[in-house]
C-alpha cells in the first residue's frame, strides 16, 4: 500500500498544483496503466474492454479475463487511449481509437453513427479518487482530441451523460458528462435517450 500523503485537488502542493502529463498507452507504459487501474481493474474488472468486447465475453471475463485482453491488445502494438500523469504519477485516463474498434458502439441504439463520416471515439473515461472533482476529465478530452487529430482524425466524438442523477457515484458517469465535453469545444450532434448524447468536434 502506498504510504504517499493524499492532499486535496488545488491545495498547494497537491494534485492541482502539479502540471499535467499525456502519454499514449503503448507497451512501455503498460505497468503505469496496471497501477492506476488497481487490483480491481477501475470499474469492477472492466480493464476498459466495455466498448471493444461482446457482452458475454466480457462478464466472462470480468477481471483476469478483460485484463488479458486489454494486455494482448497493448502488446500487438495498439494504442487504446492515453493516460495523464501529475507529478510523474498515472491519475487518470481515457480510451481513444478510430470508432471501428469499439464495436460495443456499432450495436448500440443510443450511440448509434450520426452519418456515414470516418470518426474517432472517446468511450471511456477513468479517474483516481484523489484526481476527480478538480476539472482533469477536459483537460483529458482536449489532449485526446489533439492526439486523434495527429493520427489522422478529422472528427472526434464523446456519448457523454447529460446529468447524472444525484447521489451518483463517479463510476456510472464512465462515458463522461456532456458539460466536460462543451468546455472541451464539443457540441450535441445526437441524442437519442433522456441520459445521454453523442458530441463532436471537428478538428480540420
């Protein structure tokens, strides 16, 4: 267990004080992946394979299984989203890929495609209790933005949650709130459920 001291985000010294960091999740980061995302795999042994599996393969998987995968997919050279760092520590990441590789979005109803544009998604987001509430979840849209942009992207797109009902742990809002995505310059481009929406943001 670390013994590091926690300080509230903003309080000197702490995490607000610290500049932010981004770097895409290859091989040589995988150990920094594994350490934010902790013995429980972020969201109840998800490892971030929500989006990219079919369902009875991931509840199979919940754990071990998802963590294999999500490890086999780093290690065959994908780049399946990008961690920040704040004082050389991974505090958070979100999961960004061309929209084919996430094909969990290709069957939904909700987030089904606006048209028939090449996009990049932002699915999914995961934060460490000590990093939340202190505005990093748009600093996260903006550098995945910058970084599908260096690759190609034209269009980015987020199915963030509208308002989270209240009393809502952090974990349910896994896709991000819409109010991140605005600050982040995204703009309501569909929505087809009283929770959630897709945005987007044009980047050519």
């Amino acid at each position: 267990m670390s013994t590091r001291a926690v300080r509230k985000p903003g309080a000197p010294g702490g995490l607000g004080a610290r500049k932010l960091a981004f770097k895409p999740v290859t091989t040589a980061l995988w150990d920094d992946f594994c350490e934010l995302f902790g013995p429980r795999g972020a969201c109840a042994g998800c490892w971030c394979m929500w989006w990219r599996l079919p369902r009875p393969e991931f509840r199979a998987g919940k754990g071990k299984g998802n963590r294999a995968a999500m490890r086999k997919l780093v290690h065959s050279g994908v780049v399946p989203g990008i961690l920040a760092y704040r004082g050389g520590r991974p505090v958070a990441w979100c999961s960004v890929a061309p929209r084919e590789e996430f094909p969990a979005l290709e069957r939904s109803r909700v987030f089904a495609r606006v048209d028939d544009a090449p996009v990049w998604s932002i699915p999914c987001f995961f934060v460490s209790r000590e990093a939340r509430r202190s505005g990093i979840t748009v600093k996260l849209i903006e550098a995945a933005a910058v970084y599908a942009k260096r690759k190609g992207a034209r269009i980015i797109e987020g199915y963030p949650v509208i308002a989270p009902a209240s009393g809502t742990a952090d974990a349910f809002a896994f896709t991000g709130l819409a109010s991140s995505f605005r600050k982040a310059g995204f703009a309501e481009a569909a929505r087809r459920s009283e929770r959630s929406a897709v945005y987007r943001r044009t980047l050519a």
